[in-house]
C-alpha cells in the first residue's frame, strides 16, 4: 500500500488577517507576530528534517505564502515550487472589505448557506472553490506516492480540505479554521484520506499565538 504524506501550511499571520478584511487574491504584508510565526515554522522543520524528510514542497503563488514557504524552504534545502492551484478563494470584486461590511451590507454567508453557487462578480462560489483545491491536492497527492510533500497555502482551501476529508462534508468551514502558520497533515492511502496532525500551533511561542477569529463565521 502506498501512502503520501501531505502537509499543509498556513502562511503567517498578514495586516488583512489582524484587519478581518477578505484577501483572497489580494496580498497583504506579514505583521511582526507573522513575521515571529513564520521565523517558528521554519525551525519546525529544520528540527523534523531527520525524523520526517521532506521530498517536495508547493506553495500558492501570493506572496504571503512565497515568504513563509522561503523559511521552511531554507530550513530544508528545498526549492519550492509554485502550484496556482494552492491559491486563496477569491470573491473578485468583492476583495478588500471587512468580514462585517460583506456579512451587513452583501449577506454574503446568508447568501452561501442558501446558494453555495452563489458567485460575487468576478470571484469564485464555495462549491467553485471547493472542487479547484480538492482537485489539485488530490493529484499533487497521487504525483507523489510513498513521499511527503509540503504545501504552503491558505487557510481557506484548509478549512475546505479538512471539512470534505476529514469532517463530514457540512460545508461548515468555521471549525477547521486553522490559525496562522499551524500545520496539518494528511495521509492519502490511495483509496481514503485520514488526518495525522490537525492545525498543530505546538510550534509557535506564546507570543506569536492569538486568538483564532472565523473568516467564515457571521456570528465573529
């Protein structure tokens, strides 16, 4: 039986990410707790190297990811390698505004729990979403069987991925929320996904831990 191990990143924490504003396709700098989270992951790995060998590692293309996979690349002597694919769920022209502009004033979750096709002008739906990052992990997954690959990505696509894999497919995203920079990984057996570590921060020092704030809960 083969198995790949898929870990996922998420990248560090972002001004956007402090601001609760929607960044899919958007980028946004890395604040110094993101900068102190990052700096942790990249010793993660470093100190895992022996133990847990990493063969390749992904990363989407936005730069708040590109700079957090840069320290797990040094830490592992591993040139990433950018996937598209591993890119933020965009809601287009949307992009930009506070969670509660978007819940108060476009109903936007209210609109997404009647319609999960629901599309804001030029972005993507849930369900548009939901099959581009499935569908990419599933085959990077079977590129590399009986390896461990490394993806740094987003915590929207990790919601997604751990509620369709792991959960029961409730579209409830919220729970998974993973908080910056934690760390998951997933095995693919060839046949069914299980979870051997999810949104994992043991890493992090106190002070690059906050309080994880749903992007996807209208209640936060």
């Amino acid at each position: 039986m083969t198995e790949t191990h898929v870990v996922l990143v998420r990248h560090g924490e972002t001004t956007a990410n402090h601001e609760q504003r929607w960044f899919g396709a958007l980028d946004a700098p890395l604040t110094e707790r993101g900068k102190l989270q990052v700096a942790a992951t990249g010793e993660r790995f470093r100190r895992s190297r022996q133990d847990a060998p990493v063969d390749y590692i992904y990363v989407s293309p936005l730069p708040r990811a590109r700079s957090t996979a840069a320290a797990i690349a040094d830490a592992l002597d591993i040139e990433p390698i950018i996937e598209d694919g591993l890119r933020e769920f965009s809601i287009g022209d949307w992009e930009g505004r506070t969670f509660r502009d978007l819940i108060d004033n476009e109903q936007l979750w209210q609109r997404w729990a009647q319609d999960p096709t629901f599309t804001p002008p030029n972005g993507e739906s849930p369900v548009s979403f939901g099959r581009r990052v499935m569908a990419t992990v599933q085959a990077l997954a079977e590129r590399h069987p009986n390896q461990r690959i490394v993806l740094v990505t987003h915590g929207g696509l990790i919601s997604c991925l751990l509620d369709n894999w792991i959960g029961e497919r409730t579209g409830d995203w919220v729970r998974w929320d993973p908080h910056n920079c934690a760390v998951t990984e997933l095995v693919w057996d060839g046949a069914t996904w299980r979870g051997e570590t999810i949104n994992d921060i043991s890493h992090l020092p106190p002070e690059a831990v906050t309080d994880v704030r749903p992007a996807y809960n209208p209640e936060a």
